[in-house]
C-alpha cells in the first residue's frame, strides 16, 4: 500500500453547523449589546436629566461601533483558520 506525503497542512473542512451557530451568534451579540448601551443610556439620562437622550443615543452608537469592530475582527479570524 501507499501512504499520502504528509504536508504538515491541516485539512479544511467544511462545518457547516459551526458556520450556522457562529453567524447567529453574531446577530444576537449585536442584539444585546445595543439593547444595553440603550438601557444603560436611559439610566444615565435620567440620572442627570438631560433634556434630549445624549448619553443614550451615543452608547448605541458605540455599542454599534464595538459590535461592528467586534464581527470583523471574529470573521478575519475565521478567514485565517
């Protein structure tokens, strides 16, 4: 019998399951990160009374930001693998 060359390469396989829980994984961080930013911004607007909902309106927009620098960062990681 013959046996392959070893290429010292790790095979690809595809896992589909994985993907699946990955990619909805992601859409649920996102989720709940922005339902966060916003529950905690309301906090902080009625703590200091602000007249427009300043520190709401920015935590979404960071948490946005974060989730966003969050997804790319985890989907070049899985480029890679």
């Amino acid at each position: 019998m013959t046996k392959k060359a070893d290429n010292n390469k790790p095979e690809k396989k595809n896992k589909p399951l994985k993907n699946w829980a990955f990619f909805t994984g992601l859409g649920l961080q996102i989720g709940v990160t922005v339902y966060l930013m916003a529950f905690f911004g309301e906090k902080l607007d009625l703590k200091f009374e602000t007249s427009k909902p300043y520190f709401a309106f920015g935590l979404v927009i960071f948490g946005l930001v974060a989730s966003i620098y969050s997804v790319v960062k985890q989907l070049n990681k899985m480029n890679d693998e």
